[in-house]
C-alpha cells in the first residue's frame, strides 16, 4: 500500500482492503497469491548461515513464516492499531501461545471470570499443570487488588464476553495493570477492531479466534495476536515451537475476509440490536443480554468504550432448558451450529457447546442459566431473521 501522510490515518475501511499489500507497477495482481508451499529456497549457503545466525528475515519454511501469512499479519495491525501481529492456526493456538509466552512456572494469572469456555478450561485445567497459578475476577474488576501477589504477570480479559456480553472497562484495566507493571491482554473478538481497539486505551496485546468476524464465512478457522513488535515475537516464538502456525490457505481467506469486514459489522450490529428489541418484549423471554440495550447493565460503557454494540445476543427462555431446546429445534433461518460471526444466523446451547464440561455453579457464576440461548446475527434481512425468531417461540 502506497504511503501517505504521516498525519492522517486511513480509515477502517480503507486499512481493511489495502494494508500489507504492495501494488506499485503496471501489470500488478489486485488480488493476494497464496504462496502454497511448506519451503523455500536460499541463494547461498551464505545467506542460510545469516538466516541461522538471526541476520536474515528470509523465508525457510511456513511454519516459521510466509508471504501470504505475511500480508493476513500486517493488515490486522493496521487495522488494530499495532506495531505487528502473528496469525495461527486457531484462536486456541493465538491465547495460548500469548499466555506461555508470558508466564513460568511460578507465575500467576488474574484473569476475568466470564470468558469463552475454552479459555477457562485452559486456565482451569491446563496452566496449573504447569505451575502457573490463576485468580479470577468479575467484569466489573471489583476487588481486583485483593488479588495482586509479586507472583503475578499478566491480566487477561474478555469485552464483551461469551456468552453473557458483559463488558470490561478496558482504560480501567489498562491502567491497573500498568500501575501494577503486569502485561495486558484483551480477547477482542466479539467486537472486532472495528468497534473497539484495546491498544488505544492501553493493553499490551489483543487476541482473536479470527475464524468469526475476521474472516466472516464460516470456512475457516484461524486465530491471531497483536501488540508492539516486541511482544509479539516473543508470541511468534512460541507459536512456531508449538505448531500452531496458519496455514497459507486460511491466511488467503482471512485477507478476504477482512476485506469486508466493516460493512459487514455495520449489519450485523443494526441488525442484532432489532432482533434484541424484539425479543426484549416478548412474553417467553426473561432476559435478553446485548449492551446496545438501555436495559443492559453495561450499556452506558458500551456507548463510552464501543462504536457499535455487535453482532452478537444471548437471552434466557423462560421454560428454561426444555423450552430452550425446543426453539432451537423449531428455528428455520437461523441455523443450530457452534461458533459465530459469519454471514449465517446461528443459535446454540452455550451449555452444550461453548461451555461444556463446567459445572452448575461455574456456569452461573459466568451468567449462563440453563436455558440461555447464545444467537450469532448474520446477514439475512433482518425482518425474516425476527419471523423466524416469532414462530420459534410461537
């Protein structure tokens, strides 16, 4: 992308179809190529010697590096913000590979409690295993300087959250962390860069399973990190040793997904918030959770802390469970899948899918009742999507 003032950032937009990518001469593709290899080739045994001794950015192999993943990591740190960014095999591999890249043994983690279940798994049942200690907090961070010890490293939060969409005050928690000197890091997911950029308000590094509004189609599944140059190779360090490094396919798709990506969060926000209003008055409905509500307990945050409230809903049934189970089975437009953000409208059990393997009380504690239904909003015309929602619960 050609440069221009120093001044003036692009827009989201702008940023979205152009970053990383170097289009100068005539004869240019407008498109990205794949570069569908796992090696590379080296001039000289010279320059494999400098590649070895750290002296050269050279391409060896795909796993430590490609031009496709390339182009996928300098456009998603235009986009946040960031001096660079590592794409991964999945959003697993990015929150991981970030998190061992901070912590030893020895270390601790405060982390916030309501996060995606594959997360608190991984703080529940995998770092301990490690020696790496972890405190949970609640979204309002109430008391969290009740649990500062010199052991801990690094403040780990989740805005809006999965599946109850409670937001985290992200200045407040930045600016916690700095005065505490841990390293911040945010799941930023659900509201995408294009409706909140952590990095401004202070965090160190942000994270996304960017399988959902990333790449946008339900065809892929990708994850990725961003933050300064210096954090991230020592991110970068870790994905490679572990192998979660992306594939050049997936990182072809992620490009293209993101080249759309902030007219299709434009729609999926105005469409979530009617199909929110609706279900907020109707009768078998006991709570709807989605901060562009008045309603919500977040929601003057929201207005202060995101340009737009997202794509994402959850709302408790009043038959609990079992009527729960019965809308999703009688659903016709949405679709009964796990995962989120792409061009389909999706429902799901978070107790089934997201959230298995917690127990009762974990679950309430994060705010999911037994017959919370989790709704991704895609892009279907938003009156069908609210028909459909009506003969559901009819």
């Amino acid at each position: 992308m050609k440069k221009t003032s120093k001044t003036k950032r692009l827009g989201d937009a702008t940023l979205a179809i152009h970053a990383g990518e170097e289009r100068f001469h005539v004869g240019a593709p407008v498109g990205v190529s794949i570069a569908r290899t796992s090696n590379f080739t080296f001039a000289s045994t010279e320059e494999m010697k400098r590649w070895a001794e750290g002296k050269s950015s050279a391409y060896i192999y795909t796993r430590y590096g490609n031009p496709t993943l390339a182009v996928a990591e300098k456009k998603l740190a235009a986009l946040e913000g960031a001096e660079a960014a590592v794409v991964t095999a999945s959003g697993s591999a990015a929150i991981s590979a970030a998190l061992f890249s901070l912590l030893r043994a020895g270390d601790e983690l405060i982390a916030t409690r309501q996060l995606y279940g594959g997360s608190y798994r991984l703080m529940r049942d995998i770092l301990p295993r490690f020696g790496i200690g972890v405190r949970h907090v609640e979204a309002d961070l109430a008391g969290i300087e009740q649990l500062v010890s010199p052991r801990t490293k690094a403040l780990y939060v989740e805005t809006p959250t999965n599946p109850a969409l409670r937001l985290v005050d992200l200045r407040k928690a930045a600016a916690f962390a700095q005065e505490w000197g841990l390293v911040s890091l945010v799941d930023n997911t659900f509201a995408t860069p294009v409706l909140q950029k952590p990095l401004q308000m202070g965090f160190n590094l942000v994270v996304h399973s960017a399988s959902k509004y990333l790449c946008g189609h339900s065809d892929v599944v990708a994850g990725a990190a961003a933050g300064s140059a210096a954090l991230i190779g020592k991110v970068r360090q870790y994905v490679v040793q572990l192998g979660g490094s992306m594939d050049p396919e997936a990182a072809f798709l992620m490009i293209r997904g993101m080249k759309t990506l902030e007219v299709r969060v434009a729609r999926h926000c105005a469409s979530a918030l009617a199909v929110a209003k609706f279900l907020e008055k109707h009768p078998k409905v006991a709570r709807v959770h989605y901060p562009g509500l008045a309603s919500h307990p977040d929601h003057r945050l929201a207005r202060r802390q995101m340009s737009g409230f997202g794509g994402m809903l959850a709302f408790d049934h009043k038959g609990g469970l079992a009527g729960a189970r019965r809308f999703c089975d009688r659903v016709r437009v949405f679709l009964l899948a796990a995962s989120l953000g792409g061009t389909e409208s999706l429902v799901v059990l978070p107790i089934y899918t997201s959230h298995h393997r917690m127990s009762g009380a974990e679950l309430r504690e994060v705010g999911i009742e037994p017959g919370t239904v989790r709704v991704s909003v895609g892009l279907e015309d938003p009156q069908d999507l609210i028909e459909d929602l009506r003969q559901a619960l009819r």
